[in-house]
C-alpha cells in the first residue's frame, strides 16, 4: 500500500489562519511586569512607553478588523500583516 502524503497549500500564507497575535517588548529594566490581552492579542513585557505602543497599535488593529468586517480567525495571513502595518503606522511608530 501507498501511502499518501498530505495535501500541500499552493500558497502557504494564503492558506494559513492565525489564531492569535504575541507581542513582545524587549527593552524593560523596571522590574514591571506589563501584560495585556484583548480578543486577538497578548502583549507582554516592555519598558511602559513600549507597552503602551503595543497597545495603541493592538486597538487600531482590532479597529481594522471591524471595518474589514471579520474575526482574526476569518483574516488571511496577508491580511493581517497588512492590518498590523497600517496600525503600526497609523500610531506614529516608525
């Protein structure tokens, strides 16, 4: 008997579906210990001016979401990313 391989994605990033987003700030030295979670994300660590751009960034990225009308869930990869650098810029991070 053959066996079968599993069915290869045309286009892996097409095909992927995320289910949640880690944000990581590196840069903390207070000894705080900064978590967040909102429906798509978990935002953890960072000095308070980071975490707080994560944050910014988390809300006008679930404002994307809405005006797209889905769930992270419905987002293709693509997608997010795309949602992700428009909210990224939309908060003035460079």
């Amino acid at each position: 008997m053959k066996r079968k391989e599993p069915a290869k994605p045309s286009t892996p990033a097409a095909k992927a579906t995320v289910t949640g987003i880690l944000g990581v700030g590196l840069d903390h030295s207070e000894g705080e210990k900064r978590i967040t979670k909102t429906p798509e994300m978990v935002l953890v660590g960072g000095s308070k001016t980071t975490h707080e751009r994560m944050q910014e960034t988390a809300i006008k990225f679930s404002e994307g979401l809405q005006k797209a009308g889905k769930s992270l869930k419905e987002t293709t990869l693509p997608q997010v990313i795309d949602l992700l650098r428009d909210a990224h810029r939309r908060t003035g991070q460079s």
